[in-house]
C-alpha cells in the first residue's frame, strides 16, 4: 500500500497547481506528467514481484508475449485523468493482480476522497478512510457490501455517457419505479456497486482492460459479478464474464451487477 500512497502524494503535488497541463496520446486521451510519475513510482514497487506489469502509461508487450503471461499486474496509475483535469476530484489509482484472464486482488484508492478499496474473491473486499496499512484496513475496515438501498439507484458516467446506456436506464425506471442515478467519474463507479451503494452500473462505452481490472477483482469480492454486454434487437442483454489479457485490450461494454433481481432482467 506504501507506494499506492507514494503514488497518490505525487498525484496530488500535482493537481493541487493552477493549472494542470496535459497532452493527447494517439488513442486521444489525455495525460500529465501526473500519470507518469505515478507510473514510475508504482512500476518500481511492483517490478520486484517478478511478475510482468500492463499499466497504461508503460510498454505494452506483444500478445504473442502476454498469452504465456500467468500472473501480472494491470495499473492504471490514474484513472480518470479527464476528471483529474477538470478539478473535480473522481479519479482513483488502480492495482490489479490477473491470474489468467481474471482479476484475482485489486486495489483503487481515491486521493482526493481519500478512500481505498481492496479486496478480491479469496479475501473479500473492504473500504477504508485514510492511508492505512493493508492489514489495518483488513482488520478496521468496512466490509463489502452493506445492504443495497430500497429505491433503486444506478450509477452512471459522468464523462462517458451513451444512447444505449439510457434507453436501459428507462426501461428499468418504468419497470422499477423511480431511479436514484449516481454520477461519478474512474473506477470509483465500480467500487460503489460493490460497496452496495448501488443496484448496478452499465457501461456501453469504451474501456481499457486496466480501467477495470482493479474494480472486477474487488467487486466479485463482494459477491458481485461483471459481465460482458451486448446489443441484440436494440436491447442490451448481459452475457459471460469480462475477461483480462486479450489480444485487444479494449474491453466490451459491460454491466456491474450488485443486485440479482435486477441483472436477472436483461
């Protein structure tokens, strides 16, 4: 958790200037020489594992290299860099540990909010206030999830919004009656299904695999499921799994599912 935190501070030294400066990479997403120092800073902690690193701002080996990949790391060393820019705060640093093509521990930390979550299928998943050691945060931490709310609420992107994402959110408001939508920014919408502050999140929009690597491990932590989605007859429907080391690193749409009354209904 150490360089997680070391990350964070140098993320915030950062954003805390007037003006924040950014350039566009060839996929045309941002980056600051925020995402880079904490590249750098996560990249030297998690290299002394042995095991490879898929992060964002690195090099990213040849699928005829990663397919033998077993277990490797997938960062992203600040996700969310267009909120990041924009000052309001919902970006998250995000640590993955894969085994396969399934997220196995994960952690994604909030420095501005201040929150962290960790967690994966073998450990179960927590939050946290305040940078505290990993097992201060096994042993003092809220375990995930609490009790979803009765109305229902969704969490929705506040920068990656899509026509088919809202014609699901209709459809669910008149069959569920009126919706409490959440907007948040990074991965920060996962965490927060898996937190059971929400019913569920649906992305029908583009992702990378280290946008959500993190959040799937702590999410099915918490007992719940992210899975691939997909459009048939104009509606979405959710399927198999979201799954990691592809030869694509583009991730599918996808649902967050926090609730299995509601994910029943495709």
């Amino acid at each position: 958790m150490e360089s997680v935190y070391r990350a964070a501070d140098a993320i915030m030294e950062v954003y805390n200037q007037k003006e924040i400066e950014s350039e566009m990479k060839l996929d045309d997403s941002p980056v600051t020489i925020a995402d880079i120092n904490a590249h750098n800073i996560l990249s030297e902690t998690l290299s002394k594992s042995g095991w490879p690193i898929l992060s964002e701002e690195g090099e990213h080996a040849d699928f005829e290299i990663r397919k033998m990949w077993d277990l490797f790391w997938v960062v992203d060393p600040l996700d969310g860099t267009k909120e990041f820019i924009k000052g309001n705060g919902e970006f998250t640093i995000n640590v993955a540990l894969v085994k396969g093509d399934t997220p196995i521990w994960g952690v994604v930390h909030s420095p501005v909010l201040d929150w962290t979550y960790v967690g994966g299928p073998d450990s179960g998943s927590y939050k946290s206030k305040g940078k505290l050691s990993y097992n201060d945060i096994i042993s003092q931490g809220q375990v995930l999830p609490k009790k979803l709310p009765e109305k229902l609420t969704v969490i929705a992107s506040r920068s990656h919004g899509s026509h088919a994402t809202e014609k699901l959110l209709k459809k669910w408001e008149k069959e569920h009656g009126e919706m409490n939508r959440i907007s948040m920014g990074s991965s920060l919408k996962i965490c927060l299904v898996a937190e059971g502050v929400a019913h569920a999140y649906p992305r029908a929009a583009l992702t990378m695999e280290w946008d959500t690597a993190a959040g799937h491990a702590i999410a099915i932590g918490s007992n719940c499921h992210i899975l691939k989605m997909e459009e048939l007859n104009e509606q979405l429907i959710w399927t198999t799994p979201l799954v990691y080391n592809k030869q694509n690193l583009l991730n599918p749409f996808f649902i967050v599912c926090g609730s299995e009354d509601l994910c029943k209904d495709a």
